[in-house]
C-alpha cells in the first residue's frame, strides 16, 4: 500500500473514532424468526411498523425489543443487507467489524468474532469452527458455506461471546444467526437484475404466495452471479478469480390449524469460479543459508521473476489448474405446535457438503508443486426439540436437546515437479552431503485417503427470573457430549528410484508412506449467568459470565514430523478448548428514541485455544492441530445509529480487540527464526494473528420525496466508509506477514417508485483502496510471500421490480 493510502486510512481512523464514540450501529428492522411462536412473530412485524427505531429479535427464542436484551448482538436487515450489496458472511464483515473472515478459498475458510473462532490458515475437518453459522436454525458445519451466496434472508443476527444454553450446536466464539423470509399466504414477486463493470452479471428471482389458501403457502427464490477473472495470468494466457455461481432456495408454510405450523426448506449453492489464485506480494529473509533464500532459488530456476512484484497489477504466472468448485445442499423440516403457554419446537436437517478444488500451491509458473487436489465430501444430520415458554412471565425459560452427527470423506493427490527438488531441498542433502539429483522428486506424487466421523449430543436450557420489573437474572446451563473417530492414510510414490539413504530421507522429509487411527470422547458441563438492571427507562445494563466449550480435535490431514522426517504420533488429537469470559454492557435509546448508543466491554481467557498451524518449512505446507496453552482477548464495542431528521439515518461501529497469546511456548517459528529443518520458537505474548485491533463502519442514507414525471415515489443517495487497521496473516505472526490497514468507502444512488420499481447505482470501493484480503508463506521455506488483493473499483447498476 502506498504512503499515502496509508495517510489517508490514518486520518480516516480517528475521525472514524471521534464520530462513532457520538453516534454508531445496528441497523436493522424487525421481522419473524423460526424459533418463535407465530403471535411472537406478528406482535414483532406489528411493533417495528409502530416504531421507526425499535428493532426486534428472536435470539433469546421470543421477539425482543434487541434494546431489552441483556446480550451483545447486532442485527443487519435484508433490505441492509440488498442496499449494500452483501450476499455472503465474507461481505458482511465490512458492515460488522467484530466478524473478520479470512479465506484463501471455501474450504480455507476462518471466521472470528472478537478474535477467537478459527485461526487463520489450512482448515483441518478434524476441527469444528468456533463461530456457529445457522441458517432458520440449521448449524452448517462447514467453513465453505460462509463464502456461499445467500438469497431471500430476512436478517442476519450477530450473537458476540460463547452459545450454548439457547443454540443446538455449542461454539465458543459467538454465533451468525441468519433468518430467510417465510412463505407468505399474500402473493408477491420480486425480479432483480444488476450489470456492472468487469462483466458482472447478476439476477434474482422470488416468488412467494398460497398454494391452499389458509394452509399452504410456497416461496422459491433463484439467483446466479458472473464476473470476469480480476487476474491476468501471464503464463496461461486467460483471466483467473472470476465469479461464477448459482443459488436456490424453495419453502412450504404449512398451517393446519391455529396451533400448528409446519416450515420445510431445500437450499441449493453451487460455485464453479477458476478463482483463488494467489499474487507475489514479498520476498522475507530466513536464518537458511544464502542459496536457499528467494532472490538465489529465483536466480537458479533461469533467472526466474514473478510475473509482477506489485500485487496490485493483479498479474500472475501459475502453470498449475486452478479450480474453487463447491456444492452445498440441505433440507430441514422444522415445526412449532403452541400449546397454549409454552411452544415446542423440532428441526429436523439434513446437509451436504463437496468439495472439488485444484491449486498450484507454488503460485508461480515454476514446476515446484504442480498439483494440489483434496476433494472432500462432507453429510450431517441434525436433530433439535426445544420447549419454551410463551408471552412475558415471572420466570421464562427455555429448554431442548440436540444430535448431530457428521461424517468427512477426503480423497487427495498431491504432485512436485522437475523444480522441486533443487527449490524444496538443495543440492545437497544429508551428512556426509549427497548431490541431490535434479529429478529427485519429479513425478513425485501423495495419495491420501482420510474419513472422520463426529457424533454430538446435548441438552440444554436457559431461564430470565424477571424478579423486578429493573431487575433480571438469566442462568443458563448446557452438558455434551461428542465422540470423534479419524482414519488418515497417506501414500507416497514416484519421483526418482533409489536406494541412498540419504536421497531416501530427503524425499521423505517432503511426504512419505504412513497411516494411523485416532479417536475421543468429551464431555463438559458449561453455562452462563446474566445480570441485568434498568438503571433508567431506556437505559439497561447488564453483566454477564460465560463458560464456553469445545471438543478436542483430531488431525485430519496429516501430523507433523520430527527433525527425522518421522511423523509424531503422539499429536494427532488434540485437548479441549474451554473459554472463560466475562462481559459488561449498556444500552441506551435517547432523543426520542431517535438515537441508540450501546456499550459492550468483555474480556475472554481461553486455555487450550485449538489454532490450526503451518509448517512451511517442508515441501508438502502441511497444517496441522495444536493446543495453545492460552489466549487472552479483551475489547471494548461501540455501536449504534442516529436519525436527527425525518429521511436520514446514519450508523456506525466501533471495536478496539486486544487479542495475545498468552503462552504458546512450543509454536512453530515464524518464516523469519526459520533455518533448516523443524524450528520451534515461544510466540508467548505475541498479538493473535487474524486480528485487528482497531475496525469501524460509518454510513448513512438520505432520503426525500420526489415526483418524477406521473411516477410518485423517494430518492435517496447513500454511503458507507469502513476501516481495518492492520494484522498478521500467520499463525506464527511473522514480521512478513503483516496487512496492513484499509479504508473501504461504498456509494449508492437510487429512486424507489410508490409501483415498486427500483433502480440504484451504485460503486464498491469507491477510491479504488489497495488492501490485501490475506498473505500466505510459500512452501518450503523461500522466504516468499503470496497474497490476495482485494476487489478494486467497482460499479454498476440495479434494477428491482416488486409485485
């Protein structure tokens, strides 16, 4: 990033921070949610008609004014969500700066809140996510479907902090609760259609009405999105990091009687771009010797240079197949029969998860890597009841049990080519030295065949003692238990024959023929306690402790291995993570309910914190499970919104996240303390990578009457600005794998008519910022760095008919 991107996203920072500490975010509108009884659902739409600023939830299972919850959630509306042009988690995280998602692609998927869920790097399927996806209450397992595009949602729920005591699956980071519009038993229709620069196509599709009238009603909603590759690649001579997907989504609402209603849902995303290539952003220095730095190799391979030493020319070289192929498919029946006082609740899921992904993991047109392909394939079955109490008592409660199960299939190959073994090994190796051929490891190819098995089952509950009408207690108490089984073999064969030792143990330390079997059992008792106090009418607080959970793990793509080349056995499953935290929060509602400012100040430590690390000194960039021995985040929140006047709304957020680990004292150095072989080095109170300290969003929209011709109707002009400061991309936080900060401005221009026609223009990114998306370390210790750059300058326009 220039000097002066950087001056500008400096300056941006503080006034981003004086603004928001005045005003700030959570712009949204209320609406019904699956897990509510149906009067809950309607008194909810009734009330966000009455009330221009009053947003209602159903995170606690009945609608909620969300200023009356004693928790840390924000809610984001589907016309937000539209206006902004979000249709996947990854885009949400400009507008909620408390999420941070990194993806190299779907299945290399971590998403964080506060700091904790995932760190960042390969994802292991040995190891659940510590932020919950769900979508109508259905937990998705997978980090893929966080990229996968979204379509008819009614509003999106962050939940900030361990779940368990009102959620089917536990997590220890927070939750994404997403809602989709039910069927409607008025007919409506929407059509949609957006064109912009750089060949992106968009269309949408929606239709909802009654199929019997009174008792079944249907609602089908259709998308596809394409856009021409961002990338030139210089050696194969096409366009790469496209956009190419399609999305369906088809409910029932059935209603026999007053008291019973039936929800079924299928759901359909498939992604098929040529994307996630990576560009050369760096070249680092390690303790290697000279010849196994970056600049010598490069000089050794022909005088090889990337295609670009400036990311943002977004010119690549890779000689590999590049392909993000993803499917994702479900269906769920979820029912709600009112019985009078209390609801009882089922959701019944099932999900489906493939994987077909094709990389050149050397990201350059070199012959290092030429192949890396895990498909995977991935089923779960869900099953969730709850019980729950209706209207406001003295006591509300809430209680369920929940089984999951899950089973991951992957069936890999990974191949080196004729520069693999000069690049990953040297020209000598072992002592007393042997010349290493130059066709070592040219044709050298892994096979690995890998299937875990997870089976999950809890019983939770949660109850709010309403003891006066100020005061509040809400305890709450969840027990699982999990069994995880995983088969891991892996084959390697090929490159050169030979029967030196020496020779034998280089191409072992690159991949080598073993296989092993790991299993557990777990089971953890945790909870929360919740205080809250109305210290004025519209002024609540509250204090909250937290126990949160997560299984152990086992690694399910191969372990590490010792200074041998031998792998360690002893690490293939992993210790349970337990997080402890404790959290302190206003609401306030001001100036006529005109303005709402809220406060959350939390501090989490988490023993046995389970990262997903890299080795990038072998030749394979194996990422494996470990436990860290704790981490410690602390933070502070500020969100809110403000209508001074009648058409303009303005809001904001803002989260200062202090997130160390506190002890990691057998961590995989980073690329700078790298030499030959394995290096272990103490990152003890190193910050936690994936994590800025500083994130905001500021935005507003202005809206007025204006006639245009016969048509009636409102124009409004709006804008968005949000800021990251900077963070590390390594699990190791290396001083190469630092991003810097960003400014993200957003721009919309647009009439809606009294008919219900819209048509907006608008421009993402709009002072065409440089930022990168990630970094990651190149294989085999060179030294070099690869990353994503960011969208740039993009725009177009949109056009919406409803009926």
């Amino acid at each position: 990033m220039s000097s002066s991107l950087k001056t500008k996203s400096g300056v941006f920072t503080l006034a981003l921070l004086a603004s928001v500490s005045s005003l700030a975010v959570t712009h949204a509108y209320a609406a019904d949610a699956p897990a509510a009884a149906a009067d809950d659902v309607a008194d909810a739409a009734d009330k966000a008609k009455n009330d221009i600023t009053d947003v209602y939830i159903t995170a606690r299972r009945k609608s909620e004014n969300i200023q009356d919850v004693p928790i840390s959630v924000t809610a984001v509306s589907g016309a937000q969500l539209e206006a902004q042009g979000i249709n996947n988690v990854e885009q949400l995280t400009r507008a909620q700066p408390s999420i941070q998602l990194i993806t190299q692609n779907p299945r290399n998927t971590a998403t964080t809140i506060r700091g904790l869920g995932s760190t960042i790097g390969l994802t292991n399927d040995g190891l659940e996510q510590g932020v919950g996806i769900y979508v109508d209450e259905v937990f998705y397992a997978r980090p893929g479907s966080a990229v996968a595009d979204l379509i008819d949602v009614e509003r999106i729920e962050v939940l900030r902090g361990p779940q368990g005591t009102l959620f089917g699956k536990n997590t220890t980071a927070g939750a994404l609760n997403i809602t989709t519009r039910a069927p409607t038993f008025t007919p409506e229709a929407t059509l949609e259609a957006t064109v912009g620069n750089y060949g992106f196509l968009q269309g949408k599709a929606i239709i909802s009405g009654p199929l019997i009238d009174g008792k079944l009603a249907g609602r089908l909603a259709v998308g596809a999105t394409k856009r021409d590759g961002l990338y030139e690649n210089v050696t194969t001579k096409t366009k790469q990091n496209d956009l190419n997907s399609q999305v369906l989504r088809a409910q029932l609402l059935w209603t026999p009687n007053d008291t019973l209603t039936g929800r079924f849902s299928y759901d359909y995303a498939y992604q098929d771009p040529e994307a996630n290539t990576q560009a050369f952003v760096r070249a680092g220095t390690t303790l290697r010797a000279a010849n196994r730095q970056f600049a010598f190799l490069s000089q050794q391979a022909g005088g090889y240079q990337p295609a670009s030493t400036n990311p943002y020319d977004r010119l690549v070289d890779v000689n590999g197949e590049i392909q993000a192929k993803q499917r994702i498919n479900g269906a769920s029946a979820t029912f709600n029969w009112d019985l009078g006082d209390t609801t009882l609740t089922s959701i019944t899921a099932w999900r489906k998860w493939e994987w077909w992904p094709q990389n050149d993991r050397d990201y350059t047109s070199l012959s290092i890597r030429t192949k890396s392909s895990n498909p995977s394939d991935q089923k779960q079955l869900s099953q969730e009841v709850r019980w729950a109490s209706n209207g406001d008592n003295t006591i509300d409660w809430v209680v369920g049990a929940y089984a999951f199960k899950q089973r991951v299939e992957t069936n890999g190959t990974e191949a080196w080519g004729k520069d693999a073994a000069w690049w990953l090994i040297g020209t000598t190796t072992g002592s007393p030295a042997v010349a290493v051929p130059s066709n070592l490891l040219d044709g050298y190819e892994q096979k690995l065949h890998a299937v875990g098995k997870t089976t999950s089952y809890a019983v939770f509950g949660q109850l709010t003692w309403n003891v006066t009408d100020k005061f509040k207690v809400t305890p709450g108490l969840r027990y699982t238990t999990e069994d995880k089984y995983q088969l891991y073999q892996q084959v390697a064969s090929g490159g050169l024959a030979t029967t030196n030792s020496a020779l034998i143990s280089a191409k072992n330390g690159i991949s080598r023929t073993y296989a092993y079997t790991a299993e557990l059992s777990d089971s953890k008792l945790t909870g929360q306690l919740s205080l809250s106090y109305d210290l004025a009418p519209d002024v609540l607080s509250y204090l909250t402790f937290s126990k949160g959970y997560k299984s152990g793990g086992i690694n399910a793509a191969g372990i590490p291995t010792d200074s041998a080349g031998n792998p360690v056995i002893q690490s293939a499953v992993l210790r349970p993570e337990n997080v402890s935290g404790i959290e302190l929060g206003f609401k306030t509602q001001f100036w006529d309910k005109r303005g709402t400012l809220n406060l959350a100040i939390y501090s989490n430590d988490v023993k046995d914190y389970q990262a997903n690390v890299v080795d990038s000194n072998t030749g394979s960039l194996r990422g494996y499970l470990a436990n860290v021995e704790k981490v410690e985040v602390k933070g502070v929140e500020l969100d809110g919104r403000w209508r001074p006047i009648d058409g303009f709304n303005i809001w904001g957020t803002v989260s200062y996240t202090d997130g160390k680990y506190a002890s990691f004292t057998n961590a995989p150095a980073p690329l700078e303390l790298q030499a030959s072989g394995t290096s272990i080095a103490d990152l003890s109170g190193k910050d936690l990578p994936g994590v800025s300290k500083w994130a905001g969003s500021l935005g507003g929209e202005y809206t007025w009457n204006a006639p245009f011709g016969a048509l009636t109707g409102d124009a409004y002009i709006s804008g968005d600005v949000s800021y990251r400061s900077e963070w590390n991309s390594d699990a190791s936080v290396s001083k190469y794998a630092v991003v810097d900060e960003s400014t993200i401005a957003n721009l919309r221009l647009g009439y809606r008519a009294s008919g219900g026609t819209e048509i907006f223009l608008w421009v993402k990114n709009a002072f065409d910022e440089e930022y990168l998306q990630f970094l990651t370390i190149q294989q085999g210790n060179s030294g070099a760095l690869f990353g994503q750059p960011g969208d740039p300058r993009t725009f177009g326009v949109t056009l919406r008919k409803s009926f």
